[in-house]
C-alpha cells in the first residue's frame, strides 16, 4: 500500500525534477483514496462560559457545528487570565462526545502572570510564579482531555530586569529560544504527560514566521519536542493597514514551509473571521485546503455566531461542500524551492516570499538548502545559513539557477567566494539581470516586481508600466525553466501544481484571462474543478477567472 505522507513530502522535494514529480503523480493519484478534510472549532475559555453553561446552550452550538460540518471541536479551558469552571468543561467535553464528535482541549497563554516588557500578549517566563501558574493550567487541562491545542502566544519577547540578569552573554534571540524549550519541557509537556500519559500536545505556529525568532518560536526544535503541530493560515483583508498588508499566499507558504519542518506531526490550519469582509474571508479555507491542511480549523464559535461575523460563517457554510471536493484533487505539491531557513531574519524583506507567490510563480518552500535543485529561489532570509555562499557556489558549479532578490544581491556583491564576471547589483532603471556563473546562472530581480502586489490601505495596486510588464514577463519566463507559471495574468494571481494538476486562483478584484507556461499547455487542458464562476475557454488553453475564484486543470489525456 502507498504511503500518501510519504510521497506528498517526496514530490515537494525540491530536488525532484518536473517530469519526475509528474511521473510519480500520476501514479499516486491513480491508486489513492480520495483526500477527505475534517472541519473543526473552538470553544474559548469565555465562549464555554457564555455559550456551554446550559443544555439550551450546548444545543445551539451543536447545531451550528452541523450545519457548518464540524466533526470535531476544542473546548477551551484557559484564556486571556480566565480559566473556565471545571464542571462545565466536564459536561461540554461529554455533550459533544455523546453526539458523535471528537473532542480535545485547548489553552491560550495570555495573562498567565508577570506581563512581558515587550507589550500585552506575551507573559515574562523567567519569572518563577508565571511558569508556576503556567504548569497548573496544563496539569488542570490534561486531566480533562488527551489532546491539548496552544494557541498563539506561546512566546516570549521580555526583556525586564529578571530575563536580562537570567540571559547573561546570551543574546536575546539565544536566550528567548533556550527558555521557550526548557519551559515547554518542564512547565507544559512534562506536567500534562505526568497527569495523562495518553496526552497529545500540540504547539500552533502563528502565521508571523518571519517573525518568530524575535518572540522565542524555533519550529524544528519544538516541533521535535511537541506531539503535534498546528499552523496558522490567517489572511486578512491585503489592504489592511493595520493587519500589515499581508498577501493571501502566505496561508499557503507557512503550511508548506511548516510541512517540510514538522513532516508528519503537522496537522492542521487555523484562521479566524477577523479582518476580512465574506469574500475575503473565503480566501482562508481555500489556500488552507490548497496548502495540505487535514484539519480546517474555524476560530471561534463566539465569533462566528456573532453579528459582526456571522455573514462569515454563512458564506462558508454554503461554499462547504465545494472545498470537500476541491480537497480530492490535491497532492503532489511542487514548484521553485524557495529557502528558508529556520530562526532567519528577514531585514527589510519581511514576507517577501509572500509576495513572490502572489507574481504567478509558484513555490516549494523549504528550512534546508535545496540541494541538488535546478532552480531555487534566495531572498536575504538565506544568510540565516552562514553556509550559504559555499553551497550556492556549488549549486552553480553543478548547473543550476539561483534566483537573487535585489537586497540579498547587494549583500552578496563583492564576496570573494562567489566569483562574478560582472557585479551583481542591478544597475539604475534594471529590473531583472542574468549572469552567467560557473555553469550556471545567477537571475537577479528588483524588489519592484514583488511590490507589485502590495495593496495599499485605498486598496491602490502598483500600475504595470511596459518596463515592468516586460520584467515581469522576462523573469516568468526564467521561471518557466523549472515549473509552471503564468505567462500573462497580473499580479496577484497564483498558480499551485498538484502533481499533474494545477490550481489557478485569482485573488484580485476583476476579471482575469491568463494561459499556464507551457510545461502544462503543450497539449489541451481539461477542467476538473472550478469554483465562484471560473472556466477553461473553449481552445483549452485560455483560463477565465472572476474575482476570487479558482480553477483547477490538468494536461488533456
């Protein structure tokens, strides 16, 4: 019998060829079951307070699990400073259970004692009495459930007089890192172990992950440590200001990248209503789906439920089935291995990677130098590897093509490791610039290309000049080398090869028409699947995608 995980995690290897990867698919495809996803939710310490007190209550909220298809739910006992009564935790954890669903438990680690320096979310875990506090909850939530969810938060940034004086030499980075691990082992793990020994444990990652190394989260050590982990693919409206700006294909790099590190721990992904309009909203189940998730994980009934977020849950509950379906055809995930590597700072290329995504130029993220890869892509995040410059001297020496951002090419210019004919900068008014380097070749890219799908707070785009219209066509095409790309959409628009198959989703606010690279065209398509009025043309070739809606294709047989 195939093993499905070991094979997904094979074909996104970015060593592996595209005829290899399609090849492998097509055999994995023909023998697997079709992929099923289970819908989930959480009950917060204060929605078991307000929402599960009585029998009415637990009725309503049963309902709305099964009108949304929740099989399984979190009930939460701690959050913000408030830990929830025991005996109505007892009787909603054995009211959902009696109805035929999964049950776990969850804490969230905010107001759990000293406040860090840094701001309100994050607790001082150098101080004795907050780890004290810290143990006790978990003590009290494994006696209840076998699996326990940590919510965001579970991070430190203090630097008060007591972590100072416990850091000594350390950095802060260094410091943050070695005491998140100690009190995960002693003050969370081994506690709840020590009451339940069926206990699973699972750490959710936030989805800042070019930030966790300011906030002590280092996912390979603790995915090791923790049973289980869980992703966070929260998308918020990209115009956003307050929210950052952020583009919708991060949901889908942080569970890719998340994936390669955790391999088969990594469980599900997690996004909540806030930020977003209903539209918007169902970006987050989509790219959750795209990206591998085996749990969709809806924050929170609360919420949900609520006014302010109830035309949410709606739009949801009526597009569910359509992700059921969608989640059968994804496998085999692929693309340009894009590195990077755990705890590395991203100096002013914070979530460029994001942004790379969203220009039609799909991504294998990975935590390790791609060895053996054709292509793979580097953005200054890669000098977290102080390897970096030997390795890809050799990449280079074997072939193959490195493709630079414009900071990480400053920064590499002039390193006598690397020896260049011409200088790696790009020159005034350049957009893209090649150079032939030791067998292989160096394609070096102007952040003005991934600024291309920043979305300002007037929900203002970058217009496409002709010079960036042709860069950005230019460097598609170095793409097109290694995977499939868009040769012909705007910005915005991302691809994903599954396998053979490749999703399309326009995740604009107009009508696109775009063709795939012709590593998937040279023969007609077939649609498979589309969603919100997408649709192959009838030459086979030419994708129609309204705002926000998906098209799945694959090579014609």
């Amino acid at each position: 019998m195939i093993n499905q995980r070991h094979v997904a995690r094979a074909v996104s290897h970015p060593s592996i060829t595209v005829t290899s990867v399609l090849l492998l698919a097509a055999f994995v495809l023909s023998a697997r079951p079709a992929r099923c996803v289970t819908w989930s939710t959480l009950f917060t310490a204060q929605d078991v307070r307000d929402h599960l007190t009585t029998e009415q209550g637990r009725q309503e909220a049963l309902e709305f699990c099964r009108k949304m298809g929740i099989t399984k739910v979190y009930i939460e006992t701690f959050r913000d400073g408030y830990q929830a009564d025991e005996a109505t935790l007892k009787a909603a954890r054995d009211f959902f259970r009696n109805a035929g669903l999964e049950v776990s438990g969850c804490v969230t680690t905010v107001n759990v004692g000293k406040p860090s320096s840094g701001g309100p979310h994050w607790v001082c875990y150098t101080n004795l009495p907050t780890q004290e506090r810290l143990e006790a909850i978990f003590r009290f939530t494994a006696a209840l459930f076998d699996e326990i969810m940590i919510d965001d938060f579970f991070c430190t940034d203090c630097q008060c007089s007591e972590c100072a004086a416990a850091k000594g030499s350390m950095s802060w980075d260094q410091y943050h890192e070695k005491l998140m691990l100690q009190v995960s082992r002693d003050r969370v793990l081994g506690p709840a172990h020590a009451v339940n020994p069926r206990v699973k444990v699972i750490i959710k990652f936030p989805q800042w992950y070019d930030r966790f190394q300011e906030r002590g989260y280092v996912p390979d050590k603790e995915a090791a440590i923790f049973d289980r982990i869980w992703v966070g693919t929260e998308l918020r409206d990209p115009a956003s200001d307050h929210w950052g700006n952020k583009q919708q294909y991060e949901g889908y790099f942080i569970y890719r990248w998340l994936s390669e590190v955790g391999g088969a721990k990594t469980g599900g992904g997690w996004f909540d209503p806030f930020g977003t309009t209903p539209t918007l909203y169902l970006d987050q189940p989509l790219t959750t789906i795209l990206a591998g998730a085996r749990e969709v994980f809806l924050f929170h009934y609360g919420a949900l439920t609520s006014p302010e977020y109830a035309a949410q849950a709606e739009a949801l509950a009526a597009r569910r089935e359509q992700y059921n379906t969608l989640a059968t055809y994804v496998s085999g995930w692929s693309g340009i291995a894009t590195y990077k590597p755990v705890s590395s700072d991203p100096d002013d290329e914070a979530y460029i990677l994001d942004e790379i995504g969203m220009l039609g130029i799909p991504e294998a993220p990975t935590s390790h130098f791609p060895e053996g890869a054709r292509a793979a892509i580097f953005t200054t995040q890669a000098l977290g590897d102080r390897e970096l410059v030997p390795k890809l001297v050799r990449m280079l020496a074997a072939g193959g093509t490195a493709f630079i951002s414009q900071p990480l090419a400053h920064r590499l210019n002039g390193d006598p490791r690397l020896p260049a004919s011409v200088p790696l900068n790009l020159e005034k008014d350049q957009l893209v610039k090649t150079v032939e380097e030791g067998g292989g070749k160096l394609v070096i890219f102007s952040d003005a290309l991934p600024h291309l799908t920043h979305v300002d707070g007037q929900n203002r785009v970058e217009q496409l000049t002709p010079e960036l219209r042709d860069a950005l066509q230019e460097l598609r095409s170095e793409v097109a080398d290694f995977t499939v790309t868009l040769m012909n959409a705007p910005p915005r628009v991302a691809v994903f090869p599954l396998g053979k198959r490749v999703a399309v989703v326009n995740y604009t606010e107009l009508p696109v028409t775009c063709r795939l690279s012709e590593v998937v065209t040279a023969n007609a398509l077939t649609q498979l699947d589309a969603l919100d009025g997408a649709e192959l043309a009838p030459d086979g070739a030419t994708l129609r995608l309204p705002p926000h809606a998906t098209l799945v294709v694959e090579p014609a047989k």
